[in-house]
C-alpha cells in the first residue's frame, strides 16, 4: 500500500493531478482511511501506468474513463494495440530522421514518400492482426493475406471518409472511435460462423419489410452473439461500426454479396438500422 503522498512521488503524477483523476472516477484508491487519506495498491499502480498510455496517444480524459470502465476492458489487449500503433509511428519517425540525415549530409535524392502516412489504413491493420486467429484465417482464405484485404479496403478510402465524416463528423473522430472499440475475444471464430448463420437467414427476407418481426429477431440474435464475441453488455458502437461497413464500404459489400446474395448487404444494413434506429 501507499499514500497518494508516496504515489505521486514515485510516478511523478502530482497529487492534484491524482486527486482529480479520483474525482472523475478514472482513478479510485484501493481505499480511504477513516481520516480520508487515500491509499493505493498494485491494481492502482497498473491501471495508473494504463492512462497514461492513453494519455501517450492524446486521448482526452473522458474518452479513457470510458474505454477503462468497460465491463469487457482488457489491460493487455489495450497495450497490444497502443504497441501497434506507436510502433507504426516509430517507424514513420525513423525514416524522417534518415531523410533529414540524407539533406543534412547533401546526399538526398528529394525523396517525398516518407510523408506519405495513413493513420486510418495503420488502425485497420493494427486491429486485424489483433483477431483471433481462426476469423484471421478465414480472412486470409477469402483475400490472400491480412494487407490484401487492407489495400482492397482502402480502394473505397474515399468512400469510408465520406462516411466517417456524415456519421461521426470528421475522419479524425472516427479514426479515434476505431482505436478505442473492443477487439473481439478468443473464440470469435466460432461464434462467427453463427453469426454468418444469422446473416445468412436475415438475408432470405430480401423484399420484406425490414420490420418484419421475424427479421428484427434475427437482428436481435446477431446482438445477443456479438456481446458474446466482445464480451461487453453494450456494443452500440460496434453494431454502428459494421452496420457502416454494409452500409457504404464497397469492399464489405461485394465480399458478403458474394456470399449470401447480390444486395443482402444493404438489406441486412438497413434491418440493423431499424433494429438500433441508428
């Protein structure tokens, strides 16, 4: 155990900052003595080093606690993720500094694709590689490889911006909406193939009212598994994320066209819609 006192010290947090974070509900002590001091243990220390990971990618307080507060938060998944991305970013750095090496040195050769970065395509292979292997596999059986099905995805960039910015505002606000939504846990594989199942059934009331009480069970199935999958009790973002994908991604929409039929994307987007009124 330790005092605030002690905490601050050791992390070099300072006591206001600790107090507030107290106040916000992101970081409570592990208990409050009779005299209200506060004392911290080893869980407080961990989830402490944790926000300020976040912190480390610019995320602002609320969005944390948040993310943090989720019945189905994962510590090290959260890491694996933060890992990603900041190596990614590492990576980028590196090649600036080589370039400006190269200049500093006069050996340049006006080299410009080191300025060229994508945040949304590193986040879209950041969270794909963190899936279980079996849905892994069966992405890489249907396109080749992980980065395949990323290039293909981002052919429709234009697209998914367009979208990202109706639905959420701005494309920055989706990218951060990507990097905090929960990776799916162990076992989705199976579960997928049940929700497959159920896309599968929706997609045979193609011509039906989306109202249809039979569709909107189906839809209501589909929610009952994806909690399963994310293991959280509300997946409203999730279940707006890929209500997004069959609603407007182009590559999402030929690969399960596809497979259950020409225009059952669109149709199972919009029974999805009505379920949530999205």
């Amino acid at each position: 155990m330790m005092t605030i006192h002690e905490l601050a010290n050791f992390t070099g947090i300072s006591i206001r900052t600790l107090h507030y974070y107290d106040k916000i509900d992101l970081l409570k002590p592990y208990t409050t003595l009779q005299n209200g001091y506060r004392e911290y243990n080893e869980d407080s220390l961990k989830r402490l080093q944790q926000i300020m990971f976040f912190k480390e990618m610019d995320l602002p307080l609320k969005t944390i606690k948040n993310i943090m507060n989720q019945p189905g938060f994962d510590q090290m998944t959260a890491i694996r993720d933060q890992k990603d991305l900041l190596s990614a970013k590492k990576n980028r750095i590196t090649k600036l500094i080589k370039l400006m090496e190269q200049i500093l040195e006069g050996t340049n050769t006006m080299d410009f694709t080191v300025f060229e970065h994508n945040e949304l395509e590193e986040v879209f292979r950041s969270r794909l590689m963190q899936l279980d292997a079996d849905f892994q596999q069966k992405i890489i059986d249907e396109h080749g490889s992980i980065d395949a099905y990323v290039a293909n995805m981002m052919q429709n960039e234009a697209k998914i911006k367009e979208s990202a910015i109706k639905y959420y505002g701005s494309v920055d606000k989706y990218i951060e909406s990507l990097k905090v939504a929960p990776i799916p846990k162990e076992g989705m594989g199976k579960l997928q193939l049940i929700l497959d199942g159920l896309v599968k059934q929706i997609a045979t009331h193609m011509g039906e009212e989306v109202s249809n009480p039979e569709v909107q069970k189906l839809v209501d199935e589909w929610k009952k598994t994806a909690q399963k999958i994310f293991q959280m009790e509300d997946i409203t973002e999730v279940f707006r994320q890929i209500y997004h994908g069959y609603m407007s991604s182009d590559a999402v929409i030929k690969v399960m066209d596809d497979i259950y039929g020409e225009g059952s994307t669109v149709y199972v987007g919009k029974a999805m819609e009505y379920n949530n009124h999205i």
